[in-house]
C-alpha cells in the first residue's frame, strides 16, 4: 500500500514509516488488563509455597509410576491412563467407588 505524501495537519507529529511497529498493541476499551498474580505476601516470603489439589498430587506420584510400568507409551497415553485411574481412586473426592 502507498503512503501518501500528503503534509501532515497542523499540531500532527510525523512518525517515520521505519518506526513504525506492526506488532503495537492499541489501547482500546477492548483490550484485556492482566493483573499481576503475586500479591505483597508472596514477595515477603511465602513465594515457592504452592497448595497442590488432590489431583495434582495424586498426578506427581502416579504419573511416574504409570509410566515406569508402561515404557512404550507416551506422555500423554501415560497420562490419559492415570487420570482414568483418578476417576476411581479414594484420593478423589468426586470418586463414586467409596
């Protein structure tokens, strides 16, 4: 596309088309605001302290395991095969098997 060589309007500033960016975000009222997810404990020193769900925990110990027995699968059959396992387990307090 052209640029036209048209004078800017008067109290316009004349951005060189080199510094210009592609990649600029504008700020529109649609744009999303990400807010910061560390809080002013975290920073005084909480940070590495992580509450890990049922599941989670029940994912690190089983995980390997599943996969020390079932070596030809990979990852994500491993981990298919494990969350089945979770449906059942008494860890998960959804578990209908009591």
């Amino acid at each position: 596309m052209a640029r036209d060589n048209k004078p800017a309007a008067p109290g316009v500033p004349v951005i060189p088309k080199s510094a210009k960016s592609s990649k600029v975000v504008k700020n529109t009222k649609h744009s999303k605001v990400v807010k910061s997810t560390k809080s002013s404990k975290s920073a005084k020193g909480t940070a590495g302290i992580v509450k890990m769900s049922p599941y989670n925990k029940f994912m690190k110990v089983h995980l390997p395991l599943f996969k020390a027995k079932n070596p030809g699968l990979s990852h994500k059959e491993a981990f298919v095969g494990v969350a089945k396992e979770w449906a059942k387990a008494p860890e998960n307090p959804k578990s209908l098997v009591a």
